[in-house]
C-alpha cells in the first residue's frame, strides 16, 4: 500500500471520525479536505 494512502488511513480515524449519541460512527467531507491537501472550501 502507498505510504501517502497509509498515513492518511491513520489520520482518518484520529482526526475526523466521529459517534453520535447512539454510538453511530460517521465523518463529515469538509473534516477530510485537509487530509486530501485542499487548503479551504469553496461555494458550488
């Protein structure tokens, strides 16, 4: 596996995974932006 896939792996579940109050794990897009190198959001 690519060492840039593995790390973002990593980062994924440190950084922008999320449980609501049942315990349901989920992630919002905007966290990963970061992670996938875009520098900000942009309006469609």
């Amino acid at each position: 596996m690519d060492k840039q896939l593995q790390t973002l792996q990593r980062n994924l579940e440190a950084v922008v995974k999320r449980a609501d109050a049942e315990g349901i794990e989920f992630w919002l897009v905007r966290d990963l932006r970061i992670l996938l190198g875009y520098c900000r959001s942009t309006a469609l």
